[in-house]
C-alpha cells in the first residue's frame, strides 16, 4: 500500500514536471513568435517609414518629367505644326455688311436703291448671272440657244429646284415674272426693257422668248430676279408695289428672309438690321455662312464708325478707304473695276455746244492720264464708247489724244479769240457753260480737274453739284443741263445704242439716255446694225462705222472706268471678282464665301 502511494506521488511530480516544461517551453515559444513578430514589424513597416520621403521623391521627380516631356512635345508639335498644318478656311459664322441707304423693297421687280438691289440679289435667282470674270452663266436656266429665226430664243431651266417655302420652280414662274414686268399697272422698273417681247411655255422646264426684231445682247437681260407664281397669281397688278411679299420675301437663292429690325432714335443714327438664314436647299448647294445681316446707315461717317467698333464684316459703297482704317493690316480692300464708264456729255443741243470743233478741243484739251490717279485707287482710263473689254472696240478708232496746242488751234478756227483775263470770247459773248455733277468726292475731284483744264484753253466752267436722287429727278430726267459728268453702266455686250442712237435724244423717248442729245444718221444705222447682227466678227466691222462718226463728232468725253471698292475685316475666302457690271455682282458665289478659320492637316 505504502509502495503504491509512493509510486502515484511520484507520478504527479513527473506529471507536474513535464507540465512545467511544455508550459516553458510555449512561453518561450510564445517570446520567440513574439520578438519575430516585432521583428517583422520592425522590418516590413517601420523601417521602410523612413524610406517614405524617399519614395515620395522618387514619384515626384518622375511625375515632373513626364509633365516636361508631354509639355516638350505639345511645344514642339506647335512649333512643327506649320510644316504639317495649315489655317484654312472652314464653314460657319455670321456675316454683317454694312451700306448706306434705306430698305424698302426685296421684290426685284422693284428693287432699285443700294440696300433693296443688295437684299433681292441674295434672296431672288435670276435665269443668267455673271460669274467672278464677268462672264455669263446659267442660274436657274442651265443653257440657252437661237430658236428658228434671230429673234426667238429658247432657254432650258435647271430640274428640282425649289422655292424657298417647299414648292418646285418650273418655267410658269418665269412666264408670270416677265408678263408682270410687261403689264404696265404693275409699275416695274424693269418695264420698259420688257415691250413687245412674247413670253411662251413650252414645258415645264423650258420657255420661249420671241422679239419683234433680232437683238444679239437679249440673253445678257435674263438676269433680273425671278418671283414665285403661286405666291403672287391672286394679286393684282397694281397692288403688288405695296404687297407684303416685298418684305417678306420668297426666292430660290441662297439665304432666307428672317426678319427686321429697326434702330436708333432719329434719321441720322437710324439703322435698319435685315437677317438672313442660309437656305440649306440652294440649287448650289447650302452656303457655307450661316447667315447674312445686311445694316443699313445714314451716312459714311455712322458706317465707317460701326466697322471700327468691328460691328461689321464689311463695308459697300464707299469711294476708298477711310483714312482711320489706313493702316490696319486686318482691314481688306478689294478694288473691282466696273464695265461702266465716267464721261462728261455735251448737251449737243446747247449753243455752246452747237460746233463739232468747240468739243473736239475740250476733248482734245484734258489730260485723261492724270484722272486715273485722282482717287485712292488707279482707274482705267476710257477713250472710246466702248470699253476695251467689248467687243468691237477698235484701239486704232478712239477718241482725240491730249494734245493742248491743236486744243487752242481748233478754237481759234471756230472764231473763239483770247480776250480780257485770258477767257476767250466769240460776238462779244464769253465761251463759257456750267458743268454739272453728282455731289460726291470723286466727282468733285474731276470736276475740279476738269474746270482747270479747260481754263488754260481759255474756257470759264462753272461746277454744280447735286445730290444723287436730285439729279436724277431734277436735272438728268429733264436733261437741264450744259454739260454733265456722269457715269453709265455699258455692261458685258457692246450694244450701246440706248446713249447715242437719235431717237433716243428726246425727253419722250423710252429711257432719253443719250444724254447728250447725240444725232447722227451714220452712227445710227452701224449701232441698229450691231445690235442686231449674231456673228462676233460682222458685229465688230459695223461698229466701225458708229466709233469713227463719235470720234469725229466727239459729243462727249469719255475718262475712266469706276471703281467698286469692299472693304472688309480680314479676308473673305473665294470672293475673287475681276470684274463686275454692278456693285450686286459681288454676290454671284456668295453661297461659297467664308470668314472662318481653323488648322488643317497640309495634304
């Protein structure tokens, strides 16, 4: 028993010794685990804390040289870019023209002043209009031919164009648009070009005109605006002067009417705003502006102002460039000539004006190469009716040379003597007569020019000056005058017959544009034979005959073709006109013009 209770205690002991060693043993494991674990923490954590700045650094200095190579190579690319790139014009914007008058009527069978005829050209197609060098071409017709005698043509128009309100264009808008023209209650500016001709359809897309004589520079009359039928059939003639159509207008050309908007609190600082849309159905395709504002102004000082303030895209009508603006490499000025011609007539009908030779010396007696560079701009010099861009013009047949001494010597034979102050004077009466002219700088340039030219001949000239619309109605209708410095439109066709053919000398004539009350049975019948004959090379030859008559009657000098100045800020891509017939001409590819920049890639 003893034996047994010795041996359990000594069990227990092993027991509470072997217990006593695993439980060091995991403490000491337990320590072990402890101090590895402190040492991961020293190893793993805390000591790369110290490493943090460092790493910051180092991401810091490679986020600052990638910022340096992306900003290098955005510098360089910039700088290369003009091997690569190029500013070109691109589509877009809004384009402001500025002109001065007022706006009355869009209709172009109305239409007459600067802002009316701008207006009706953007909104209205005609069959015909002159491309950039002043040459024909198709619009709304795509071709014309001579029918089966000289005095019929037949005009084929263009398929699938559309009205601006959705409704198609066929030959019965044509028709109705030159029947208006020819019925007199209908009042149409255009009305006394338009008698005797027969207007036929013969479809849909063609039209017959028949004349009652041959007329070769006919198709160079098709270029007026034409008007809707179904818009104006249930008008009455005489009311469509006042129709609201005239403001609200309907065309096929290549902006849409919006609206207009009216400013300013008196006349002198009135301006009208009339916006524009780009017509997106344009036969020609939509135009590339967005939109056309044309404002009118009072006068050139508001315009001028406006255009300063960069109000405007453009300016149309001036005579040269505002001498504020010289200067301003951003200000654009393009310089067309127009095939018109600036001529002083002699009122043949006056008695001073009675004897060939007193004309041919106030010819003769001007220095016409110093005109050309009286304005801002040189100007080409004009020796004959005829421009030298016409057909029939004859460089060997023009007008007497300047030459002063045969000036004074053709006086002398004509009994005109030098007396008291060097004036001439012939049965005690003094050779004198008064010259009148529009009032407008270029005018009162060459009228002062003139006037002292004709001095040293010993011939006393008074100037008057007039405004536009007064010398029209007050002077020019009634030919109240000795001697007027004026310019004519002679256009693309040599066919001048309406300013020197006799019959249209008197005040009861269609037009009375000879205002010179020019008559000469020779020049007569070679201007009704040129106008009627069609092959080029005859039509020249019976010209012949009406130049050398003109010379040698000289009752009129002519001086030098106008300009038409259009000034803009910045250029104005593909406006390229070499030529013009009227300021409206500017606008034949208008659908093409573009004021927008932006960097291409160079193909």
């Amino acid at each position: 028993m003893l034996r047994k209770i010795v041996s359990d205690d000594q069990a227990r002991r092993r027991l509470k010794r072997k217990l006593k060693g695993h439980q060091k043993d995991a403490t000491e494991t337990a320590v072990q685990m402890g101090q590895q674990a402190d040492d991961n923490i020293e190893r793993l954590l805390i000591r790369r804390f110290g490493r943090l700045a460092a790493v910051r650094r180092f991401v810091f200095l490679w986020s600052l040289l990638f910022v340096l190579l992306f900003f290098s190579t955005l510098f360089q690319m910039r700088g290369l870019s003009k091997y690569y790139q190029a500013l070109e014009p691109v589509p877009g914007g809004l384009y402001n023209e500025g002109v001065i008058g007022t706006f009355t009527n869009a209709d172009p069978l109305y239409a007459t002043g600067t802002a009316d005829t701008a207006i009706s050209h953007l909104i209205f197609s005609g069959l015909f209009k002159y491309d950039d060098n002043n040459k024909l071409t198709g619009d709304l017709a795509l071709s014309w031919q001579a029918g089966t005698s000289s005095s019929q043509y037949i005009v084929k128009l263009r398929h699938g164009v559309k009205w601006q309100d959705g409704m198609p264009f066929t030959a019965d808008d044509v028709v109705f648009t030159y029947k208006t023209i020819q019925n007199i209650e209908a009042q149409s500016s255009l009305y006394s070009s338009w008698q005797g001709i027969t207007v036929s359809k013969v479809d849909n897309y063609t039209v017959r005109f028949d004349l009652p004589n041959p007329l070769s520079a006919f198709p160079y009359s098709l270029t007026n605006g034409i008007v809707p039928q179904h818009l104006l059939r249930n008008i009455q003639a005489e009311d469509l002067r006042s129709a609201s159509f005239n403001t609200q207008p309907v065309g096929t050309g290549p902006f849409v009417w919006k609206y207009v908007n009216v400013s300013g609190d008196n006349l002198s600082d009135r301006q009208q705003r009339i916006s524009l849309a780009a017509y997106k159905d344009y036969h020609f395709g939509k135009p590339k502006l967005d939109g056309f504002n044309l404002v009118t102004f009072s006068d050139d000082q508001h315009l001028t102002e406006a255009f300063e303030k960069k109000q405007l895209n453009a300016m149309s009508g001036l005579e040269s460039l505002p001498t504020a603006l010289v200067g301003d490499d951003s200000v654009h000025v393009y310089v067309t000539p127009l095939t018109s011609a600036v001529m002083t007539f002699f009122n043949n009908s006056r008695p001073v004006f009675a004897d060939a030779k007193v004309r041919q010396a106030l010819v003769s007696g001007v220095d016409r190469s110093s005109i050309s560079q009286l304005g801002s701009y040189p100007v080409q010099v004009v020796n004959s009716p005829l421009l030298k861009s016409q057909l029939g013009y004859d460089p060997a047949i023009t007008q007497l040379p300047f030459n002063e001494d045969y000036a004074n010597q053709l006086l002398d034979q004509a009994g005109w003597t030098r007396g008291a102050g060097g004036v001439r004077y012939k049965d005690g009466q003094p050779l004198s007569f008064t010259l009148v002219t529009q009032d407008t700088a270029e005018y009162s340039r060459v009228a002062s020019f003139l006037q002292s030219q004709w001095q040293k001949l010993g011939v006393k000239v008074s100037v008057q000056y007039y405004s536009g619309s007064d010398l029209q109605t007050q002077v020019i209708s009634s030919h109240g005058y000795d001697a007027l410095l004026y310019g004519i439109s002679l256009g693309v066709d040599p066919d001048v017959f309406a300013y020197w053919d006799s019959s249209q000398a008197s005040l009861t004539s269609q037009g009375h544009l000879n205002l010179s009350e020019y008559k000469s049975s020779t020049a007569d019948q070679a201007l009704e034979f040129g106008r009627t004959r069609s092959d080029p090379n005859l039509r020249a030859i019976k010209y012949q005959a009406f130049l050398t008559s003109w010379k040698n009657d000289a009752p009129a000098l002519a001086m030098y073709q106008p300009n038409f100045i259009y000034i803009t800020r910045g250029p104005v891509y593909n406006y390229e006109r070499k030529a013009a017939n009227t300021p409206e001409d500017r606008f034949y590819n208008v659908n093409e013009w573009m004021i927008r920049q932006k960097r291409q890639n160079v193909r």
